[in-house]
C-alpha cells in the first residue's frame, strides 16, 4: 500500500534517499520497531547506522564488491562446499504448478554488528548460467567475425586487433581464452620502376600477418557455477533465516506498484517543464495509485469473504485469475452480468445483495480514472501542438 511520496531530481541516487524515507515513515507510524525491506541501495555504513541507533529494524541484500561478499564468493570458487542449515520450497509464481526450490546458510561471522544470512536459489542460479552460456556464444561469434577482418582496414597492429578483441569479448573475457599469433614473411622487392636489370637495386620488406585462437577456459567457468544462485541478506532483526528470507521475497509484490504506474496510470512522458507542475501532476498520480491499491484491497477482501479464488474479468475472454491486480481488472462493468448461469455458488453469492455489488464498482471507478489520464494526456498533446506549430505539422506531413 503506497503511504508516502517525495520528489527528487532525476540524478538523485537512491542510496540518499532511504534515511528520509525510513523518518518519514517512523514519523506517519508513530513508532520505530517496523522491519524495513529494500534493496541493495540501502545497505551503505551510514543508512544501517542510523536505523539501528532509532530502534529500527532492516533487512536489505549485500552488493557483491562489499568484502565479505567477495571473500565468501572466491572461497566457493575454490572449491569450499557450503554447510547449508535449511531448505524450503515456494510456488512458482511465474508457472502454475512448479515450485522454487531454496537453500539457506547463515554466516557464523557478522559484518559491522550485522547478521548475514546466504541464499541459494536454484531458479536464480539457472537464470545466471543461461545468461553465461548466452554471453560466451555471442562472444565467440564475435571472434569468428574479427578473425576473418584481421591485416584489414584498421586491423594492421597488434594494439588495434587487441583493443577489438577485448571489445568482442566483453563480459565474457574470465571466461575465454584468446591468444593472437604473429607471422612475418621477409620479401625482396626491386626498387623503382622498370625491368630488372643489373644495376636495379633490391630491399628487403617485411610483412607481418596475424591469426587468432581463443578458447573456453572451463576452469573459471566451473568455478562461476559454483557461485551461481548465491546471494546475501544482509539484517539486524531476531528473525530465524527463514523469516528472513520470506520477509524479504515480499519485496517484488510491493515494487508491482511501479508497473502499475508506468501501465495503467501511464506517468510519462509529461508535457511540463515548470517544476512546481510537474510535482503537482505526480501528485495526482501518487493519489490515483493509491486508489489503485484500495480498489484491489476491496476487491481481495471481497473475494476471501465469499469464498472466490479467481474472477473471470478480462478483456481478452473469461480465463479465471487468482489474482485481482488492476492490470487484470475488466473495465467493463457488464462484465460480472454477463456471465453464464453456470457460475459456481460463491460467484452467485458475490453477485447477491445490492444491484451494484463492490467488485463492479471497483471496475467502474478504475475505467473512470483511465478516462481521467487519457484525456489529461490528450490536453496535454494538443498544447504541445499550439505550443510548437510547425513541429506539430512536421510530424503530420506524409
């Protein structure tokens, strides 16, 4: 549920923004002892610092360049096997019927007062060697196109096709193995025009060609997987490791609100250049955010009360949905009506009662507020237009 907004500049980073954030929220709550969940910005010596010393709790993941983090990692690479204390599987929300499987480990030595906690996922871990296997094909693609343009254009030195190959490689350079060879043939070559004859003079020129090889280097590369599907939550509560971990997955469900933002509310782009109206129009969409949660916390509460597990409300067609997130909500308000009589007891006893019931009305108020953005974008398209006229017919000429 979005509480709070504040604007920044677009080149404010994120990690100076969550004491505010943190205050604020301590200030609207009228209490310090809530577990605050973000992600890797936060964990910066003087964020930490400052919630700890207020009584609050955090629980936030380690970037990968912080010591403990690179110590932990290259001993993995070397073969230290890890004695894992938990294990536990979730649904997958991504694919009905599969399940995430994870492991948990924490760290005997803390960092800075704070408790470690290292995370295995196994659908983590598959994502990342895919996205090796993919990385290392195009960087060997990239070799087989270089090696045929070498002696070419400006592939003459070494220090050229060196610099081309360390670009073709890329992210993929730990990984392959690539070795440039030099060749040099002497040739004598008569000097100035005309027949040889005997008082032609001779030199001798020599030219240099080159050859690349490369190789996968299946060492690093097996020393990478072992590392694959780690990471480290970094947290100062008295949560056991798999309350730690279950806090933090919660995370991604709140970040969905920027989809919804960035969708259904469509907040850019904005045709305004004075700051004030531009914090005024975030305001009004902060607000239509947040009208976006209270419709779904209805239409959630509304679906518990009745027993309904899933509402057959889309455009495309009547697939039922476990979910109620506004994306999935069917703006049109005959929508619940129109079903066919064999719905299930619990559809027919949402729709009991009053005429209206609450889900349609949900519906109605989100295609209210689509309406609203639509034309405020519209207003705003045709005073770009008086605005820039001959921009404006630029664009409309064939």
């Amino acid at each position: 549920m979005p509480l709070l907004a504040q604007w920044y500049d677009g080149n404010r980073s994120d990690v100076t923004t969550h004491q505010t954030n943190w205050q604020a929220l301590r200030q609207l709550l009228g209490r310090s002892d809530f577990i605050y969940v973000a992600d890797s910005k936060l964990c910066a010596q003087d964020n930490l610092d400052r919630i700890a010393e207020h009584g609050g709790q955090f629980i936030t993941i380690m970037p990968r360049n912080f010591k403990p983090v690179t110590a932990f990692l290259e001993q993995i690479r070397e073969g230290t096997d890890i004695p894992w204390q938990q294990q536990l599987s979730r649904p997958n929300p991504r694919k009905k019927g599969d399940e995430q499987h994870y492991r948990l480990f924490q760290a005997p030595q803390p960092w800075q007062g704070h408790r470690i906690v290292w995370v295995h996922s196994e659908s983590k871990a598959a994502l990342e060697r895919g996205n090796r296997d993919r990385t290392l094909d195009k960087a060997e693609q990239a070799l087989t196109e270089l090696a045929g343009k070498l002696g070419r254009h400006r592939l003459k030195s070494r220090q050229a096709i060196e610099k081309a190959v360390d670009k073709a490689l890329g992210s993929a350079h730990p990984y392959i193995d690539a070795q440039l060879s030099e060749h040099h043939r002497s040739e004598r070559v008569k000097v100035g025009p005309g027949r040889p004859g005997p008082n032609s003079r001779y030199e001798t020129r020599e030219h240099v060609t080159f050859e690349l090889h490369w190789q996968r280097n299946d060492r690093a590369i097996a020393a990478a997987r072992r590392t694959d599907g780690l990471f480290p939550l970094l947290h100062n509560t008295d949560l056991s490791p798999e309350e730690v971990f279950l806090a933090y997955k919660d995370q991604p469900h709140l970040e969905k609100r920027f989809s919804a933002g960035k969708t259904v509310l469509q907040v850019a782009p904005v045709f305004l250049k004075n700051n004030r109206r531009i914090e005024a129009m975030l305001l009004i969409w902060f607000v239509a955010l947040m009208l976006l949660s209270l419709i779904e916390r209805k239409i959630r509460a509304q679906m518990h009360e009745h027993n309904i597990e899933a509402l057959p409300i889309r455009i495309q067609g009547s697939r039922p949905r476990t979910s109620s997130t506004p994306l999935r909500i069917s703006p049109s308000t005959s929508a619940l009506s129109q079903r066919s009589s064999s719905a299930t007891p619990a559809h027919q006893a949402a729709r009991a009662g009053s005429q209206r019931s609450p889900l349609r009305t949900s519906a109605t108020m989100l295609v209210s507020m689509r309406k609203l953005t639509a034309r405020h974008r519209a207003r705003n398209r045709a005073g770009v237009r008086d605005r820039f006229p001959r921009a404006a017919q630029r664009r409309a000429a064939p």
